[in-house]
C-alpha cells in the first residue's frame, strides 16, 4: 500500500476513537469503509504505539462465532481548560475523550474592572487549589486551554486589545503565570471564547460544510465565521469581531475600540436602562415592576413574547441592530447559517419575527430566508470546555509520528 495512503487510512481509523468510547475493528470499519483487514492492521499498529488499548471482547452477535475484541484510546493524560470571562471564572478537568473529571466554577467575578495582575493572583491561587485537590500531577495534563475575551495573537499566544477591557492593556501574555503550575511538556492553547466554542459546535457534522456565522451575545456581542469547517482568523485575528461593526455613524456614544456607533454598544442592555429612566413607561408595563438596573435581555425577551408593547419596542429595535449587521456580513461572507448562543440563544418568538421581517426588506436577498437562523441554547461554559477539548486532542492527532512506522 502506498505510504500516503497508508497514513491517510491510518489517520481516519484513530479519528474514530477521538470520543474515547470502545470499537470493534468491524465497527471501524464500517464507520470508515476502509477493508477490515486493513482496519486490523492500523489498529494492532496503534496498540503496538500505546495510542490504542485492548478492553476485552465485545458480546457475540446473533450470529455466532468468534467474539469480537474491543479497542479504545489509551491517553491516560488529561485536557484542562480554563474560561476567564466578564462574569466568570471557571476549572473543568476532562479525559481526552472530553468526559469531564471535575469542574470548579466561580460566578459574579468582574474580570473587567479587575486589573490583569488581579486576574491573574485569582487565577493561579485557585487553580493551584483546584489541581491539589483532583489529585492530579502535572506531567498528567497534556494540554491546558484558556478562553477569554479579546483579539488574540496567536503566534506570541497574548492579547492583542481587549474593548470591554481596556485596563488590562495591549499584548497582555495570561499564559506565563499559569505555566509555572505545569511542566516544559505540557501544551498551552489561549483563544478568543467565541472562536472555542465554535468548536463545539462543528462536532455536529450538518456544520461542516457550511459557511457558519456564530454569534456569543452574553458578554458582548463576537462572532466567529466558519467556512467548510475551518475558522477564520486573519491576518490580525478581526475576522469575527462584528460587535465593532459600525451600525449608526451618528451614535454619540464612542466605544472602548475607539469608534462610534458599534453594534456592541447598540445592543447594550445599560443603553436600554438609560433610555427607560429618562422615559415615562405606560401603565400596565411589566417593566415598572422591575428595579432599573436588575432588567437585562432575558427579561425583555420573555415580556416581549408575552406581549409587553414597551418590551416589543425595545426587542424590534434589538432585532433591527442584529438584521443591519447581517445585512452588511452577508455582503461580504454569505452565510448559509447564523448560530446564536447565550442570551439571545432564548429570544424566542417575537425576536425572531421581527428579525426575520427586517431581513426581509433587503431586495437582494431571495423570497425563501436569507440563511437559516438557529438559536442554540447550550451553555455556553459547556460548549467553552467542549470546544477547548476539541483543540487540544487536534493538536495531539495531527502530530504525524502517530501515523508512521510498520
């Protein structure tokens, strides 16, 4: 068998174990519709390797004979991640079939108004905590994988600029504290928490060979573009911050990015609350049971769907921002699916009418819709640490060694 293919095969067949569950070699076969012998032979290559173990003999078939042996990955080192975001700081430990091991989680942390060396004080005190406790040592860890906000250099693995924080500086590295916790060999990883949990989301095979708009909408509003299952970057990692598209040039209000009008600062829910404390609200407004500054999108949504005319106001007005901003995407990239998660994940009904109805109005656009508009209503933590398994084990199935010898 030539050595090309010969790899080619190889790599297929220990893509099929990337979930960490048992395989006969049929059933790879069958998953791969590479010959069964062929499939035998990759497989006792990988067993030979360390890569793949045996785990006994599966049940016997209706049909009789031999009972068929089992197979699975044999990476007994772990995955970790670590989301520093606006709200939350969390520790989720996994397998590298992605099962998580343990998970810590801390809630109501304004990482934005923190400084970067109090984030990172936080960070390392607590994970050093964390690993302590899941009695893990750290030559066991292969890859550790931090999702944060920001533009990401991902040569020099720093920040670039974060807009919604910018007292944690430019060029910000959040890398070099933690790797004193770990030693020379483990693999670090740092992304933009958008572009990670898109990763999550191509596991879902309908994704892949799409073009692919996902939008995060919980922190602010990012987006990561997808195209036949890669993510787009650029030549300064910009492609997929569309929550500094400009939407209204006559906005008065400047952004951290240093432009007016962004689509980040549009949609804020704190524009919101400005605008409802300078207003007289009608009676029978569900809104005037609520304290000013406890309102966010959830809220709006929910009244909305219920029928609140002064929340209907306010959620047309969002749906507008997000269909001129798609408008102006589609220009550029065309996207064949729009993927919400977080808050906007659970607009429901009338969000999703008027956004549709807006989109609508743009002449260029076809009579069925312009693109599917999906609301994916995960959380977004868990896709976070889904998508930062992901990474790791790619980077651990494309070393090339794994696939060579006799």
């Amino acid at each position: 068998m030539p050595s090309k293919l010969k790899t080619l095969n190889r790599e297929n067949i220990l893509k099929c174990f990337r979930d960490g569950k048992t395989y006969t070699a049929s059933e790879i076969s069958a998953m791969t519709g590479i010959s069964k012998i062929t499939t035998m032979r990759a497989v006792r290559f990988f067993c030979e390797k360390g890569v793949l173990e045996t785990r006994g003999k599966a049940q016997q078939t209706k049909a009789g004979g031999k009972y068929p042996e089992l197979f699975r990955i044999s990476v007994r080192q772990s995955i970790l991640s670590i989301a520093i975001w606006s709200g939350v700081i969390s520790f989720t430990l996994m397998d590298f079939g992605g099962a998580v091991i343990e998970r810590s989680e801390y809630s109501n942390i304004n990482t934005l108004k923190m400084t970067m060396d109090e984030i990172l004080n936080f960070v390392t005190e607590q994970l050093a905590l964390f690993l302590a406790k899941v009695c893990v040592e750290r030559k066991e860890i292969y890859g550790v994988f931090v999702s944060t906000s920001g533009i990401i250099d991902y040569q020099k693995k720093r920040i670039i600029y974060n807009a919604q924080a910018p007292g944690w500086g430019k060029n910000v590295s959040l890398l070099d504290p933690i790797k004193k916790l770990f030693c020379d060999e483990t693999h670090f990883f740092l992304d933009n928490g958008g572009k990670v949990i898109a990763r999550a989301l191509l596991l879902k095979p309908e994704f892949r060979q799409k073009r692919v708009l996902l939008i995060t909408t919980s922190w602010g509003i990012s987006g990561c573009f997808i195209q036949n299952g890669k993510i787009l970057n650029g030549k300064t990692s910009l492609i997929g911050e569309v929550g500094h598209m400009t939407i209204d040039i006559n906005d008065k209000e400047q952004c951290n990015c240093g432009s007016y009008g962004c689509l980040e600062r549009l949609v804020d829910i704190r524009r919101i609350r400005t605008d409802l404390k300078t207003r007289e609200l009608p009676p029978g407004t569900k809104l005037k049971e609520i304290p000013l500054n406890e309102i966010n999108a959830k809220m709006l949504f929910d009244m909305a769907n219920q029928g609140d005319t002064v929340s209907r106001a306010y959620v047309h007005y969002l749906a507008d921002c997000f269909a001129y901003a798609f408008r102006n995407i589609s220009l550029v990239f065309d996207p064949q699916v729009v993927v919400f998660v977080g808050d906007y994940a659970y607009a429901g009904e009338y969000f999703d009418q008027c956004l549709r109805t807006k989109l609508n109005e743009f002449k260029y656009y076809s009579d069925e819709d312009a693109f599917d508009i999906l609301y994916e209503e995960r959380s977004m933590l868990e896709m976070d640490y889904t998508g930062a398994a992901v990474a790791i084990e790619d980077h651990f199935f494309s070393n090339p060694d794994l696939y060579e010898g006799e």
